[in-house]
C-alpha cells in the first residue's frame, strides 16, 4: 500500500503549485481493510477521488466519483460529451448500494484468502515472492530465470482450473475476490505449487 504520509505531502506539494490531485480509489475498500484506516482518511488529502464498486465489494458494475460540486458537474458534463449516459440507472444504483452495505466487512476474507496463496507459493524453487508485498487481495511473484515463464505458468493454471494473468514476461497477478472461498483457494494453492514444482 502506499504510505499515507507521502500521499498527504503530494496532496499538498500539488496544492501549493496549484495542481489538483486525485485518487483512483479503484481499490480503496481493500486498502481501507488491509490498513485499518476508514475511507474518509485515505481520500481527505486529494481533491477528487473515485472509487469502483465491482472491484472487491463484487457488484456487477459501477463507480462512484467524489469532489467538490462544481468539479463533479465538469466531470459528468465531460462524461456525456464523450458520450456516457446513465439510462435506467436505478438497478444498478441498487446492486451498488447492496455492496456497500453487505461486502466490505468481508473484504478481510479476500485478504486473507491471498496470505494463504501467497504463503504456499512463496517458498518454492524459482519463485521470487516477498510476503511483505501481500498486503490485500492481490498477489504478484516473479518467475527467476531458469524456471518457467510467465505465460507457461499462465497456460498451465488454466488446464488445471486457476486463473492467473502475466503481469510481464516474468511476473505473474493472483487475485482474490468474493466469488472465490477459502476452500476454492486452498485447491488452487495446491495447483499452482503443482504448476510451479
């Protein structure tokens, strides 16, 4: 996560060269619960923040954006000149509201979810894994020269039912979200040590 000490000294680094700043909070719900700090902290520093409601809290779509009055309006007015319309906007205010209120306790699972991926990984031949760096719901390692790339490691999860991306030629991104439990992720431990053995 990003120190929230050098967030605010940007913030107002930014401020006092008469910038604005502003927070892609696309996962500011994890980090919220991996931190322990509430929402209204981590974006006080910045003057216009959004945040995604499909990321972690699971809802279908949807992202919420967060400022002063007059900036909002510049930015919906933009939105619809690039042609963004919102039609029938209320099931998906529903589904979002629905995440909000039942999904972000549970971003800890997530969480936790990770740890236990990335502690089974960590240890094997090939694999460059810091388990400081798990901090959330996602889990990145690096394949060391000599072991296989990240596209085989990709292709090969896939046969065996885990999804994982390449991150670049050698690195690898697991993530962890509420479509997946602790038992999914323990199978897809077992797989992907299996893949990387």
């Amino acid at each position: 996560m990003f120190p929230q000490n050098d967030a605010v000294a940007i913030c107002n680094a930014a401020r006092e060269l008469g910038m604005a700043s502003y927070l892609d909070g696309a996962r500011l719900f994890n980090t919220a619960a991996a931190s322990g700090r509430n929402l209204a902290e981590l974006a006080a520093p910045f003057d216009v923040v959004s945040v995604a409601l499909s990321k972690g809290l699971g809802c279908p779509v949807g992202s919420l954006i967060a400022g002063r009055r007059d900036v909002v309006a510049r930015a919906v007015r933009a939105r619809r000149m690039l042609g963004g319309a919102m039609r029938q906007s209320g099931i998906l205010a529903a589904a979002g509201l629905w995440a909000l209120d039942h999904n972000l306790e549970r971003l800890t699972e997530d969480h936790a979810n990770a740890r236990l991926l990335a502690e089974r990984i960590a240890g094997l031949r090939g694999v460059r894994l810091n388990l400081e760096t798990v901090q959330s719901n996602i889990v990145i390692f690096h394949m060391e020269e000599g072991a296989p790339d990240a596209a085989t490691v990709v292709a090969r999860a896939q046969e065996m039912g885990v999804l994982v991306s390449a991150f670049g030629a050698r690195t690898v991104r697991a993530v962890t979200h509420l479509n997946v439990s602790r038992a999914d992720c323990e199978l897809a431990a077992d797989r992907l040590v299996q893949v990387l053995s």
